[in-house]
C-alpha cells in the first residue's frame, strides 16, 4: 500500500502542527486526496493525528515517529481526533 514510499503518501495530504489553548497536541491532516493512503485508513482533512503507536504526537519533532511507525512497524495503532474533536483509534496493518 505504501507503493512509492513516505513522499508519495506527504504528497497526497499534509500534516500540520495543531495547537488547542497554546499547547501542540498533535498532526492535523489537511488537503486528504480522495485516492489516498490516508482516506483508505479512514482518515480525512481535519482529522488530528494525537500519537502514534503510543507516542504523543504533540512535540513538532514527534512527526519523525509517524514516518518511522510507517517504515518499521506491521502494525500501527493511530490515535486521532476525528474532524478535530472526537477521540477515535485506527489500527492499520501493513502489509
């Protein structure tokens, strides 16, 4: 599902620092294509992206871990905040 790699999926949606009260809490996805990885894992524009395999995405260097997750893992367990408000949890295979 990967196909061309992590720049291919980036370029299909963009993931921007997201702040509530003047605290970084996550990754908000913006732009999402409708043929996407992201839309295929359930994840539209204005989902949040709040960890990733358990760790916090609300430190701007914490992305890197979204990118390693999606190159190491089988697995990956994405905590969100869909539309920017509601609390969900995707678990997505790799395959």
């Amino acid at each position: 599902s990967l196909g061309a790699g992590f720049s291919k999926i980036l370029e299909s949606g963009r993931l921007v620092p997201h702040n509530k009260d003047n605290q970084m809490i996550g990754f908000k996805l913006i732009g999402v294509k409708n043929d996407s990885l992201w839309r295929r894992v359930n994840l539209n524009s204005g989902d949040v992206i709040t960890a990733v395999n358990e760790i916090s995405m609300a430190k701007p260097d914490q992305g890197f871990a979204l990118y390693q997750a999606l190159q190491d893992s089988r697995e990956i367990r994405i905590e969100i905040l869909k539309g920017g408000t509601i609390p969900a949890t995707h678990t997505v295979e790799i395959k």
